[in-house]
C-alpha cells in the first residue's frame, strides 16, 4: 500500500483553496483560472448551465444533472476553523457509523476529514472493506459515489455533500448518445463473431462514466477500466472483440492503444454530434478502437510547451504525466501513469529528485508537502484545480455530518437496481482480468490508503 498523505495533518498553507484566496484577494501574484473559483459553490448551486469556474467552465451540463438544493446559510456564513470543528464534533458523535473518503483531487481542507484517500476504485473498495458503516460520505464526484454505492452493501447510504458535484468528462457520454452509437454500430457490423468467436465490437467504459454505461457494458460483453489498468482491458476486449468502443475519454484511449501497437489511422472518434460519429463506413470497418469523443477539462489543459518549459528551468526534472492528458504531452513526457503511479513514482525517488507532474494541482500541492526532501511542482503554472470536485466545501461537509447526527440522510446517491446488477458484472470482468506479462506504462491498481497510513 502506497502512502500519499496523511489526513491527520493540519492544512498546509499551500493549500490550494487557501492560494486561490490569495490570488482573489491580491495578496499572491501567482494566476487562477478564474477568480470565480474564490466564491463559494453554494453560489453556482441555484441553477448553473456550466460547469462553474475553472477549467471545466466551458462544458455543458446536461440536463437531468442532480442540482444542489440550498446550504442552510449557517453554513456559508461559518468561518473555516469553525466548520473545521463542527466536522470533528460531528465526526466525533458518529463513530463507525460513518465512513468518510477523499477524493487524491479533492481541497485539503476537506481531506483532512477523510478517513481514507484515493483514486475512485480504491475508495470504492475501502467502501466494502467497511461494512458496518452505517453512512459513506464520498468527498469526490458523482460518478464515484455512484461506484462506492454499487459496491457497498444494500444496507449503507452514500452521501455525496454536494450534488452538483459532477465530472464534466463523465458527462460527456451519456446512456442515449451511447445506445445510438451502439445501435448504428451494429447496423454495420452486424452481431455475428468471427471464425476466432470474437464479436464484432465490445464497449470499454473508464470508471469515469455513470452507472448507466457501466450498466450498458455489462449487458453487451463489456467491462469497466480504470487508469491503472486500461492496457490490461483492452487486451481482455481485444481477446473477445474484434474492435473496441472506448468512451468516454479519448485520450485515455488512444494513450492505452498506442502504447499497445494499435495504430492511429484505426482509431478513429465517434462524435455523438454528428452522423455516424463523423467518421466513414471505411473507417468504421478498418477501426480497431472507436474513440468517443470525450476529456477531462483539468488534463486537457497539459501542453507540451510547459513540458519543454519545466526542462528549461529544472534542467533533469522528471516529468510524469496522466494519461487523461493529449497524446502529444504524453509523448513528450518521461513517464505517464495513474495517479497510484505518479504517487508511487515520487515515493520510491531519491531525495532531491525534481518532478514536474501533469494531473489535478490538489494532488500535486499535496505530494509537494508530504515530500519536502523533493521538488514537486504541477506543469500547469495556472491554479486550476478540478472545478466540480472543488465544489465539496467544509461547509457541505459539514451540513451532511450534523444531519447524519439529527438522524437524517441527506444527499443519497442510490443506484437503481436495474443498471446496478449489470454494472457490477462489468466491475467484476474487470477485476477478474489479467495484466498481459510485458505489464505496460501504468502501474497496477492499489488500495486506498486509511488516515496516517
Ligand atoms: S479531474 Fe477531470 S475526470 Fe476527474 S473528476 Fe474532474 S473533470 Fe472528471
């Protein structure tokens, strides 16, 4: 089990909550994304179209997305030492009642709370590692409470604190644009296998995606990856399919693919938002992996001129990317991995090691703290932190404890059980399949890692 941080530990002042306040106020002369992000979120809950600040900010929400209803003021109004105390009280009275998980991209001052940090299938699994629990509060977004719903035991409620806490990425596939793509797909294919026995296509869907598509794999052969072992799926699909539907994020795709051999010119996009998802019927036949056409908004923001940027100014900086960023970074970069990766890779460095890491700024401002014998810094000189994510203020955390503690569940995420057996059996063919034995250029899955670990 990799150490990342301890939860235990009082914020640090590179918080990134706290720089984005010192940006807002004048008092740094570093850049954010947006001095929207210095608002607290309960100012975007009314009815936002968007994504809200930052790096998602120009992403369309789409309709049907669970709104916020309104945080009682006493909790806007709190100071943060304030609430700070409240969530312990509250934490505190609960007990093993209560099972709070954070999010690696989630604001320090919310993973202080945390019982236990990770990537969204670690925390999943610490979920059902936890039975007794009466009540998950998952510090993350939709999708992963969702998850950690799916996995826990029907008897426990997960709580996410904010529900317009979404994940612009997950969003971009929805369960219709799918079904459509599936069905013209098939309209060309056909359903029959080959001599082999392989299908003419199977759905890959990253964890990244709603119950629904881990759902809609599951009923039709498919599995879930995640970004630890996307190289290991796809040759599970690769052995059952003659072609793969990847969605929702290209990159992740494309970056696995090529890695793997599969050439360019047969990895063609599908874009929900034109006819046959804007490729040709000789493409389609030619293809090896479609490409939904989808993106993190946080990682997108990688580029290689910040790359060539960092080798400048740290001449021997060792640059580690993920594989949610375009390929072109990735190639530029030394090494590209998940998030366990990137972790794992800084903790087993030598002392005066230099990174430059390309994933979400809380995680990267994290390691920097918790490895102070390194330099650690994000290529993304702009502070832009996962906009959706960041939206689990201490003061939604706050609200959903006490509740729990007056004896009322609030901001329940329940998978119906309709779309949560299929989606298991797609979370099951993916912990049932194997790493290739040349392994690939991410790191294997972990476990979440519990508070002072
Ligand atoms: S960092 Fe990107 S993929 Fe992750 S939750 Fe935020 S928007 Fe979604």
């Amino acid at each position: 089990m990799s150490t990342i941080s301890n939860p235990t530990a009082p914020t640090t002042p590179a918080s990134v909550d706290r720089v984005i306040q010192l940006i807002a106020s004048g008092e740094s002369s570093g850049e954010s994304c947006s001095p929207e992000l210095s608002k607290g979120p309960w100012e975007f809950d009314a009815g936002p179209t968007a994504y809200g600040p930052g790096s998602s900010m120009g992403d369309v929400i789409p309709a049907g997305s669970p709104r916020q209803g309104a945080l009682p003021a006493e909790y806007k109004t709190a100071s943060d030492e304030e609430l700070d105390a409240r969530v312990r009280a509250a934490k505190a009275t609960l007990g093993d009642r209560v099972l709070v998980l954070g999010h690696f991209y989630q604001r320090d001052e919310v993973v202080a709370h945390a019982d236990y940090i990770g990537d969204s299938f670690q925390l999943a699994g610490a979920a059902k590692s936890k039975p007794d629990a009466e009540a998950i509060v998952f510090c993350g977004v939709h999708f992963m409470a969702e998850t950690a719903d799916l996995l826990s035991t029907p008897e426990q409620a997960v709580i996410l604190p904010n529900l317009a806490a979404g994940c612009s990425m997950a969003d971009m596939a929805d369960i219709d644009s799918v079904t459509e793509c599936w069905e013209a797909l098939e309209e060309l294919y056909g359903t029959e296998p080959d001599a082999d026995g392989r299908v003419p296509v199977i759905p890959v869907t990253y964890m990244n995606s709603s119950a629904a598509l881990k759902g809609f794999c599951g009923e039709r052969g498919g599995i879930v990856c995640t970004s630890s072992n996307a190289e290991t799926v796809l040759e599970w699909a690769f052995e059952r399919g003659q072609r793969v539907l990847f969605f929702p994020d290209q990159h992740l795709g494309r970056n696995t693919a090529k890695a793997m051999g599969v050439p360019l010119d047969r990895m063609p996009m599908w874009n929900p938002r034109k006819p046959l998802g804007g490729s040709s019927e000789a493409e389609l036949h030619d293809a090896q992996v479609i490409l939904w056409h989808g993106f993190c908004s946080v990682h997108k923001r990688f580029t290689v001129d910040q790359i060539e940027q960092a080798r400048v100014s740290h001449p021997g900086v060792r640059v580690i990317v993920h594989p949610e960023c375009p390929m072109p970074v990735v190639d530029a970069a030394d090494e590209y991995g998940s998030t366990d990766y990137i972790t794992k890779a800084i903790a087993a460095a030598p002392a005066g090691s230099t990174f430059a890491i390309g994933t979400e700024i809380n995680l990267v401002q994290r390691l920097a703290a918790q490895y102070p014998q390194h330099t650690i810094f994000c290529l993304d000189p702009v502070v832009c932190p996962c906009s959706t994510m960041y939206r689990i203020h201490p003061g939604y955390l706050a609200w959903v404890l006490e509740s729990l503690v007056a004896g009322e569940v609030v901001n329940q995420i329940s998978v119906s059980a309709d779309v949560a057996v299929p989606a298991r059996l797609a979370l099951e063919r993916m912990l049932a399949a194997k790493p290739p034995a040349n392994g690939g250029g991410t790191a294997p899955a972990a476990t979440a890692v519990p508070a002072g670990a």
